[in-house]
C-alpha cells in the first residue's frame, strides 16, 4: 500500500463522524433531548475537521510522492517485497549517509596525508640548511684566515674581493640560521617561556642597535613610550630578537635623513602596542619581518603591516587589572 493510500484511510473517521452527525441529527429529534444547536456545532465541527484533515493528508501525500519522485531520480529503488515512497527515500538518505562518510574520511585521510607530506617537507629543509650551514662554514673559514693572516701582500682589488666575498657568505649564514629557526617554530619545538617584563626594558637593546644604525645612515629614530603600559608578558630573548630584526630591517629601508618613528602603548586591557612607522615600512616583508612574525605570534601576540607601519601587540600582565 502506498503512502498516499495510508494517508487518505486516516481520512475515514472523519468521514464516519460526518455521517453519525448527520444520523443523529435525523434520529435525535425525537422527544427533543438534543438541542438543535448542540447539532448544529456538531455538524460544523466534524465538517470541519474532515476538510482539514482533508487538505493535510492531500498536502503530506503530494509532498511525499515529490521526494519519493526525486529519489527515484538519484537511482534509488526500494528493497524487493516494498512497495512504498518511503522505503526508496529512506534508501536515498542511506546512500547520501554513506556518500558523507565516505566523504569524510577521505577527507581526514587526505589531511593526515598533507601532515605527514609536511612534516616531510619540514625535515628535508631542516636537514638542507644544515648542510647549507655547514658549507657557508667551511667558506667562511678560508676568507677569514686569507684576511687576517695573508699569504703574501694583497692588492686593494684583491683585498675589497675577500670582504666583499666574506660579507656574502655572513649575510648567507644569517639567511640560512633564519630559515632554520622558521623551521623550527612551524614544527612547535622552540620553547616559550613566558614572564613580565616591562617594555622599556624588553626595547631598550632593539633601539640602540637600531639607532646605531640609523646615525650610520643619517637617519634618526623617534621613540615614544606610555608610562602607563603594563608589563608584557613574553620570553624576553625571542620578543627581543623579534623587535631587533623589524627594527633594524626598517632602519635600512629609511632613506638617508628620514626617521623611524617607534610608539609603545596599551591598546586594550589584554594587549600592549608597539607601533614602528616610516618609510618602507608597508614594504613586502623580508626574512627577517617573517622571522619577526612568527616569534610574535608563538607567544600569543599579533603581528600585522600596515600603510607605512608594522603594528606589533604583545599580551598584557593582567596583574594590574586584577588589584583594581
């Protein structure tokens, strides 16, 4: 029997009750026990009901025979011996439950693939710098012992040669150390450990190598600190080593005679903003800024470019909050 079929017999009782109305309404009349009105609202009630019931069971049968129709169409077909609408969608919704499922699990089988193909990928590039690092090592010594202790006089061509070549294979060290330590923070082994230190203190060495630098160029730096900030809260050595790299990159992007602008401030009740605008700030970001980012991030802050600014927060100690 079809769905439709079981919904129209629901029907039937209201039917019966139209006509045992109308029967008592023909039979009742006699020696009045029945008032006509008692009748009348009988009758309008019953009728009532079996045109609403009418209408629902017609809406519900439709609406089924329209799923079991796009079922059908999904190549869904009822288990032998069943005849009815609701076997071929309960069909779909297990070949759609199976379809999810399998979905999902392909899905976390491909996830888990891309971290181990990640994790791969992170051990091949920590053992090739190592290796690069070894052999920037082994360059570095003979240029270094060719300028100190030459064998023999050399020229100023020869001379400005060697350094030149050793300032190469310097800045390629820092290069390669940078990656590694990119490296090391995408795989969670560099330790944090986290303590209050004021800001002053935290920027104190970043500014003055970063000024030291800047006079060498004819730059200036331009340093405001709020005297109400709160300590932060942040392993001092890589929140350091992360201000230093910004500042002294953006230091070399100033040109000569411009100036770096560095402002410290509470920017809410959890964070502590420090601000480096200037000249070359809004740059793409270089090694050292990506470095810088993720020292930054590993300990809870935020780190973000902005038009002509780095914009640096570190989180807040919550002491001060707590005593008021």
């Amino acid at each position: 029997m079809r769905v439709g079929q079981r919904l129209m017999i629901a029907v039937l009782p209201a039917v019966v009750g139209v006509v045992a109305v109308a029967a008592l309404a023909y039979w009742g009349q006699y020696q009045r026990q029945a008032p006509e009105v008692v009748i009348a609202v009988a009758a309008i009630a019953a009728v009532g009901s079996l045109v609403l019931a009418w209408w629902n069971t017609r809406y519900v049968a439709l609406r089924i025979e329209q799923v079991a129709a796009r079922s059908a169409d999904r190549g869904a077909t009822p288990p032998a011996g069943k005849r009815d609408e609701l076997d071929a969608i309960e069909e779909t919704v297990h070949v759609l439950h199976d379809a999810v499922r399998a979905a999902h699990m392909e899905g976390s089988a491909r996830i888990e693939a891309a971290g181990q193909r990640e994790a791969a990928l992170l051990d091949l590039l920590q053992t090739l710098t190592a290796q690069l690092g070894d052999g920037v090592l082994e360059i570095q010594l003979p240029l270094h012992n060719l300028l100190d202790s030459p064998f023999g006089d050399l020229n100023e061509n020869q001379e400005e040669i060697l350094v030149a070549a050793r300032t190469a294979a310097e800045t390629a060290d820092v290069r390669i150390r940078q990656v590694q330590r990119l490296v090391a923070l995408e795989r969670g082994s560099v330790p944090m450990l986290p303590k209050p230190v004021g800001v002053a203190e935290l920027l104190r060495p970043a500014l003055a190598i970063a000024e030291a630098r800047a006079s060498k160029r004819g730059g200036a730096l331009r340093t405001t600190l709020s005297a109400t900030m709160p300590r932060v809260l942040v392993d001092s050595v890589h929140a350091q080593d992360a201000v230093t790299m910004v500042l002294t990159e953006l230091v070399e992007r100033v040109p000569a005679g411009g100036e770096l602008v560095i402002d410290a401030e509470e920017s809410d009740a959890s964070m502590v903003r420090v601000t480096v605008s200037g000249a070359g700030a809004g740059e793409p970001p270089s090694l050292a800024i990506r470095l810088a980012e993720q020292l930054i991030r590993a300990q809870g802050g935020s780190f973000r470019t902005e038009d002509r600014a780095v914009v640096i927060e570190l989180p807040a100690e919550q002491l001060r909050r707590a005593r008021t």
